[in-house]
C-alpha cells in the first residue's frame, strides 16, 4: 500500500498474522507450507504478480516470494485498495473469533461468517476507507533508522562508565600484600571480583544509567561492545585477564589470519594506561600497544 510503483521480497519466517500467531485450518498441508500459502495469497489480494523462489541458505525456511508488477492498472488503485482493507478486517474478524473460542465461547457461526479469505465486509465499527490508514496502530519505521547498539555514544562517555566500572570490580578484590608483590608471583595481578549486571548498575549515577537505556541492550552491550576490558558471560562482568586467552588457532583460513594480524598494536592497550598492575601481557604478546610508540 505504499505506492503503486512499489515492490517486495519477502522471506516468511515466524508464524503470524496482521493481528497475532497465525491460526492453522488445514490439516492437509504442513503448518510451513500453509503459511507460505496465507503470504503469497497477501500479494495476491494486494494485486501483486506473485512469485515464488527457494533461496540457497543454510535454513529450513528458505522460500521467498518476490512482487514486482501488479494485476491491475494505476486507475483502479483506490478499488484495490478497498478490498486491502476489507481483508484486513475480515483476518482481523477472524482471529477475535479464534480467541474466544479457546477461551470457551461458541461463536462457531460468526466466525464461519467472517473468515472467509476475500470478500467479508468491515465490521460495523470499523468505518476505514481506502487511501486513510494502513491499520489502526500501525507505524511504519523511520526512513533513516537510529543507532541503538551503544556504538553513537560519545567516545568521552564510553570511556568514563568503562573505567568506573573497572575500578568498582577491582576495588571490589582483596588487596594483595605487598610481599606477594615483591616477589614476582603472577598471581598478584588484579583481576578484580565478578559482580553482576545489577549490582554494577547500582553503583553508576542516574544520568549515567537514563543514557544507557535508551540504548538496545543497555549497560550489558556496552560492556560486551569493550571486549578488550571486560567479559560478560551469565549475567556476571569481570574483568578479561588476557593471559587466559586461548591463542589463535592455526587452522584459521589464510584470510582471518591476516586479518588478525593487521590489527595487531592499531589501538593502545588499556590496562597498561589504567590497571594499577599494568597489563597481564608482555609486550610483545600483547595485540594492543603499550605507549604510543608501539602504534602501527
């Protein structure tokens, strides 16, 4: 309904219908292939040349259909546009029906009446005409969609919330004693204690967590988003001790290898700028730089 010149690809994935799950009535087919049957017979109803095509993806559900020219001239678009709306209704109809009859009522003759494919008539209350609505609710997605995956936050941001985070897991561990230091044992390194998400979240202010909301994933993204610093696996954050990285296999294709290479020592290491250890790592077995002396 967006405009006569429009097109469409369509691969059906999930169950559902305009107005909820998808409600079987053949037991003749497989619930796939019914399904495949109710979104073709959308384009149909929509006045679309349907076609249908099998993609060559790793998935059991790989049918497509594609519209790309329509039944009907351009003059008759308000009249197609008319019987869009009626089989709106009429699927509409039909899944009020579906529901009250799980839950216990009888309306077995009304729903036989209202949900036939094509052709019922709008409910009484429904006065929607052609060219108004596309359904009641419906808003259609933004031309230019946001970025919510935390990776438009101001850099100055990012990097305060990290090292607040960092220092509230490391202030959180027992404090070695300065004998164990002196005497090189590796084990000395401060890896800090695993706190979970929400006992992270209540240590940052306000402002801090009202920003982070309005991002998909929140505080939990931002923190996976830093892999270099933190891991988050079970809910739980602590914070990455490198030298328990498995090191890359050498099975690896020639071209993630080299990859991986490339971006060797590209971005200054930050433990070695902010860890009260420094990094885990010597030098030259960190993949970041120590100083900006090391940067490529």
């Amino acid at each position: 309904r967006s405009s006569y010149s429009c097109c469409y690809f369509v691969l059906p994935c999930c169950f559902f219908d305009f107005h909820g799950k998808y409600s079987r009535r053949q037991c003749k087919k497989t619930q796939y292939r019914e399904y495949l049957d109710f979104v073709a017979q959308v384009g149909f109803v929509c006045g679309f040349h349907v076609e249908e095509d099998c993609l060559r993806i790793p998935s059991t559900k790989r049918v497509s259909f594609i519209g790309k020219s329509r039944t009907y001239p351009a003059a008759e678009r308000a009249l197609i546009d008319k019987q869009i709306t009626q089989f709106i209704n009429s699927r509409r109809a039909c899944a009020v029906a579906t529901c009250d009859r799980r839950a216990g009522f009888n309306h077995k003759d009304h729903s036989d009446a209202v949900c036939k494919e094509t052709g019922s008539e709008p409910p009484e209350d429904e006065t929607e005409t052609a060219g108004t609505v596309w359904m009641p609710g419906f808003q259609p997605r933004e031309k230019v969609e946001q970025i919510r995956n935390c990776a438009s936050l101001p850099r100055d941001f990012v990097d305060e919330v990290v090292l607040n985070v960092a220092n509230l897991l490391l202030n959180a561990a027992p404090q070695k004693s300065c004998s164990d230091k002196q005497s090189g044992n590796m084990n000395t390194w401060n890896q800090g204690e695993s706190l979970s998400l929400r006992e992270v979240a209540e240590h940052l202010n306000k402002e801090t967590l009202k920003k982070l909301k309005s991002e998909y994933g929140g505080l939990q993204t931002l923190l996976k988003n830093n892999h270099q610093v933190f891991e988050v696996l079970n809910g739980k954050v602590h914070i990455r001790d490198w030298r328990k990285e498995k090191p890359p296999s050498k099975t690896k294709p020639e071209v993630k290898r080299r990859l991986s290479a490339e971006a060797f020592k590209t971005r200054l290491c930050w433990f070695f700028i902010h860890h009260p250890d420094g990094c885990s790592l010597p030098s030259e077995a960190c993949p970041y730089a120590h100083g900006t002396g090391e940067l490529r």
